[in-house]
C-alpha cells in the first residue's frame, strides 16, 4: 500500500527520493506552473527553479490542481511513499475532494532555526528562507493545518522524514538504490 506523505518544506522529501527507489517526491512545481522543457530537467535544474526564481516569474498552469492529483493517482502503488506539497489552503482541500488519503508531516516551531538554515544550505532565495522559516508564517499555518483534521506527525530538531522512517516500525523499508 502506498504511503502519501504530504510535508512542509525542507523536511527532507527530495532527499529521501535521490537515495530510495521506492519513494517518488511529486514536486508540485512541475505541475503547478507552466516550465518549458520540465521533461529534461534534472533534481538539480528542479532546485534551482523551486528556490531561485520568485512566484511573480512563474506562469501558472491552466490544469493545476488537476495535473497534480492525476499524477499522485497515477503512481499509486508503483512506490511505497510518494511525497506531495502540503499547503493547507492551496492543495490539501484538493486531496480530500479527491479521495487521497495522506500523512501530513510538519516540523516542530523549535526547528525552525535548522529548517532555515536548510534552506539557506540548498540556495532557496532570500524571500524563501525568510517566509517559510518565520515564527509569524509558523504561527499562521498551524491553525490550518490543525483545522484539516488530520493527524499532525511532527518533526524534532535533528529530525528528517528519512530518520523518522527509519526509526518507526509502522513503515515501509526504504530501499536503497
């Protein structure tokens, strides 16, 4: 049965998919906006466009939400874990509607500091780092994710999805390359 883990930012989705042959991270971006040539990036160009180019650079695709939730579909029991974007205004409402069931796993607020510097470790811009490691952006999207009704699994200081399933027993193995 597969395993969809929808995860904040920086906890370690694309790292756990470079390493496991069993795990597909669907990186909404690739779905969300219009990117010429997305067939022939790599994890590396893919990085770069998530953490270099602003929203404002980004033209928006005519089938998103759509393209998304088709491809988690579509992988469905072809990996044990597919990692998907979790935000809780703009995609979780459309899992729901559309019967996937998934996982959601969020830092602890006390991890910021290393989420943040995790970000600055990976080249996301500036405007990134600062948005998404902020106590206030914390703060304000905790109630929306509480407010999904799902279970939170949250993640320690020190703590990665891949040490987190490693470590619990109710999860698939990860199998290495």
């Amino acid at each position: 049965m597969t395993r969809i883990i929808a995860g904040f930012a920086g906890i370690g989705k694309t790292t756990l998919a470079k390493k496991y042959k069993n795990v597909l991270d669907l990186e909404a971006i690739l779905y969300k906006y219009s990117l010429e040539n997305t067939e022939s990036l790599g994890l590396e160009a893919i990085e770069t466009i998530k953490g270099e180019r602003s929203v404002a650079d980004k033209k928006p695709n005519p089938d998103w939400p759509d393209n998304y939730i088709a491809a988690i579909k579509n992988n469905i029991n072809k990996y044990d874990y597919i990692l998907v974007w979790c935000h809780p205004e703009e995609i979780l409402p459309h899992f729901d509607n559309s019967g996937i069931d998934y996982e959601l796993f969020i830092p602890t607020i006390d991890a910021l500091d290393e989420y943040r510097q995790r970000f600055i470790n990976r080249g996301n811009s500036e405007e990134f780092v600062n948005h998404v490691s902020s106590k206030e952006s914390y703060d304000m999207r905790l109630p929306q994710f509480k407010a999904i009704g799902k279970p939170i699994i949250f993640l320690k200081t020190g703590e990665t999805l891949e040490s987190y399933f490693i470590n619990s027993k109710d999860y698939p193995p990860l199998l290495a390359f």
